[in-house]
C-alpha cells in the first residue's frame, strides 16, 4: 500500500510539474523527469541510468529533432538541390538514430523531450523568416553550429560514458555526425 501512494504521488508530482511547466521546454521538463525517476521507491519506475547519461539521451533526442524539424522546413523552402538532398540525409540519418535512441531511453527507463527545445525553437523561428540563398545561408549555418555541438556531446559520451548502450550509440553517431558535418562545410563554401 505504501508503495501504491508513493507511485500516486510521484506520478501527480510528475503531472503537475508538465501542467505547471510553461517556462520549462520540452528537454528541461524531460531532464526534471529524469531526475525525480531517481528517488522512485518502485523498481517499475526507477530509471537505470545515471543522471549525466540520461542527459545525454535527451541532448541527443533534441538534436535529432532539431535537426529532422530544420531539415523538413528546407525541403520546403529551399530551391538549392544540395541543400535538398543535405536535409534528406538529415531526415533519413537523423530519424533512424531518433528511433533508435528512443527504443535504447524505453530500455532503460529515460524520458525523451516529445518535442525541441525553445533554443532550436527559436533558431527554428529565425530560419523560417528567410527566403532564397539567405534561407540557404542560414540553414547552412545552423547545421554546422548545430553539428559542431552534437559531435562534441558524442564525442564526449563516446569517450567518458559510463553506459555501455549508450556508449555504443555515441561511439557509432561520431562518424555520422562528422560526416553531416563536412557535408556542410562543403555546401556551405559553395553559398
């Protein structure tokens, strides 16, 4: 019984930290999540991860949204073939380590953002108030910010983490995340 309303509260609790969280963005409101799993009496709801590793997973979940979002919004706006078929790789790359990722968060008990943070919102917001090459231009320059950051977070997991899973899938996103990086590098010297 005592369980049974601890489960209670701490699933309220949870509820109203979502209901009273509009200051609080997607990420944030998964990383808060994350860390109140850790103070969970029942094994159901205990998450399996450290905190700094279910941190990662939600700042990996958040570039691949990110980037999927970014890369939909160019295909509908740009009219430079490279930059299509760069945000086609984004798709395509990007969703396949999304839906991997959230089946290794299932695993192991970790609260993914459902959407992206207000910072890439916010880039989001800026990219879609340009038209023609500046539209290019931007973009271009937020993949290669963007993937510069995300490289340095699998990098890091890659090297440091202390998950094996997690590890594996950092270890294996370096290259990808590379890749995507000098593919704009070189689009980009091309704007």
């Amino acid at each position: 019984m005592k369980n049974i309303l601890f489960l209670l509260y701490s699933t309220l609790f949870t509820v109203m930290i979502a209901c009273n969280s509009q200051e609080k963005d997607s990420k944030e409101l998964a990383d808060s999540i994350n860390q109140t799993k850790d103070t969970v009496t029942n094994s159901a709801d205990i998450i399996t991860v450290r905190d700094n590793e279910a941190e990662f997973a939600t700042n990996a979940a958040d570039a691949s949204l990110a980037e999927i979002n970014f890369a939909n919004l160019a295909i509908a706006n740009t009219s430079n073939q490279e930059i299509k078929n760069y945000a086609n790789m984004m798709l395509k790359d990007h969703g396949m380590a999304n839906d991997e990722l959230m089946a290794l968060a299932k695993s192991k008990n970790i609260t993914l953002p459902a959407t992206m943070s207000s910072e890439h919102q916010k880039h989001r917001n800026e990219l879609a108030e340009k038209k023609g090459t500046d539209f290019d231009k931007k973009y271009a320059q937020l993949m290669e910010e963007n993937h510069v950051k995300v490289l340095a977070v699998m990098e890091h997991e890659a090297r440091k983490g202390t998950d094996t899973d997690l590890k594996a899938f950092a270890s294996k996103m370096v290259s990808v995340v590379n890749s995507h990086l000098n593919a704009i590098r070189k689009i980009k010297k091309g704007l």
